[in-house]
C-alpha cells in the first residue's frame, strides 16, 4: 500500500523533479508533485510524494522533517485525506 507525505515550507524554486530527486534517495517514489499556484505559475511551497512501501514513507519522515532545504526548514508528515466538498 502507497503512503503519500505532505511536504511542507519548499524553496519556491523546486521543482517536482527535485523533489522527487531528494527522496527517492531513502526508497522507491511512485509520485513527487510539487503544488503550482494556477494564477502566477509559481510554486506554493509544498508539495505531495507519494511511496510504494509504507516502511519508506516513514524513514523518509524521520531523515527529511526539519532539514534545509535551500535555507529553508522543511516540514514532511503524513498527508491528510482531502476534504469532500460540499456543494
């Protein structure tokens, strides 16, 4: 089962090749999205990766959550479903 991770506080000048880049580096990543503002085109500063192995997801957690990045303290944890929208 696929664990996806919210990663938060990015340099705004990552890329989701990058991202997928740095944590492809602890197991196998079936997805890296780096969230892009639709108005301006611009990274939002956070992202989504997404792992095969639920064991990976983890590791990443605890090696990633805090680090630098680009002088920046990045912020990795277990995403949270999204919301249903109501209409």
């Amino acid at each position: 089962m696929a664990k996806k991770l919210f990663v938060g506080n990015l340099p705004y000048t990552m890329t989701s090749d990058q991202l997928r880049e740095l944590f492809a580096a602890i197991g196998t990543v079936t997805d890296a999205n780096v969230v892009i503002d639709k108005m301006n085109q611009r990274s939002r500063g956070f992202g989504f990766v997404e792992f095969e192995k639920d064991e990976d997801a983890a590791k990443a957690i605890t090696a990633l959550d805090g680090s630098d990045q680009g002088g920046r303290k990045m912020v990795v944890k277990e995403a949270l479903p999204r919301p249903e929208k109501t209409v």
